[in-house]
C-alpha cells in the first residue's frame, strides 16, 4: 500500500511500468472535470471509473481483494478512510474469478487504517484486502477515480 498526494505522483513511476501513462491520465481526468462513468486509458489494461457514492459507515466495509490488477483509489472531493489487511491472512467469503478479478472476505477484526484526503491517493496492490470508501466520520458524499492497473513491473 502506498498512500500519497497526487503531486508526488512522480515519485512513483518506477513501481509500475504502466504508472506514468496512469497519473498522467488521472492529471487529465481531473483537469477537465470528468463527469462519474467508466474510463479506458487501454482496453483490458489500465481502465476504472469516477463514482459519486456515500461513505459507508464503519459497521458496513466489506473487504475486498484482486490478484491481477492494482487499484488506484483517488478522493476528489472528501476524505474517506480505506481499512487494509494482508489478504493471505483472511477467508474468502465470495469468489468472482474467473470472470472478474475480485474476491469477497469476511470481515476480520483488525486492520490498518488508511485515511485519504482530497487529493490524495491511495495504490492498493494484489495481496492486500481493502475496504474502501469508510466514512472517517459522519457518512458523506464523495466522488473518487478509481483505476485499475495490471500487476506487472
């Protein structure tokens, strides 16, 4: 997990070979206001959507995980909190692969919180289950980009 303001975007080009062409994309999305609905940068590879959805309440995150692909979270216009655990470390409650990169896992009952202010970021890579979109207070309406990006370096 990597947790960092959208001006350091940089720094982390070197993680993923598909990460500059990403932020860069990111950059161009918020800069021409993007409205929510789905996104392609590649067909397959690097694609997401810009949400407007409520913060859930903490009693409501459900933990997810993929192996695939990274996840890119951004919050545009509020801060939402992201709740992380290593996913070996848990139970699948649902699988969703083949067909989709996503499995479900019962909830445990500890994690790391990570808090996300606008316009910060959060990458979220294979292996590692998340809970995204946790109000840090009172529920609220957010609109974030999220991207998926493959896994490879």
């Amino acid at each position: 997990m990597i947790i960092d303001s959208l001006k350091n975007a940089n720094k982390y080009y070197h993680v993923n070979k598909k990460f500059e062409d990403t932020f860069k994309y990111i950059d161009k999305l918020i800069k021409e206001n993007a409205e929510p609905g789905k996104y392609v940068l590649e067909e397959g590879v690097v694609f997401g959507t810009i949400q407007d959805s409520e913060t859930k309440a903490k009693d409501q995150a459900k933990f997810e995980g993929h192996y695939k692909f990274i996840d890119i979270q951004i919050a545009l216009n509020e801060a939402m909190d992201v709740y992380v655990r290593d996913a070996n470390s848990l139970k699948i409650s649902e699988d969703l692969r083949p067909g989709k990169d996503m499995v479900y896992y019962e909830k445990p009952s500890e994690w790391t919180l990570a808090h996300i202010k606008a316009g910060e970021f959060i990458i979220i890579f294979p292996g590692e289950a998340h809970a995204p979109g946790i109000a840090p207070n009172e529920p609220s309406k957010v609109r974030k980009i999220v991207l998926k990006v493959p896994d490879i370096t």
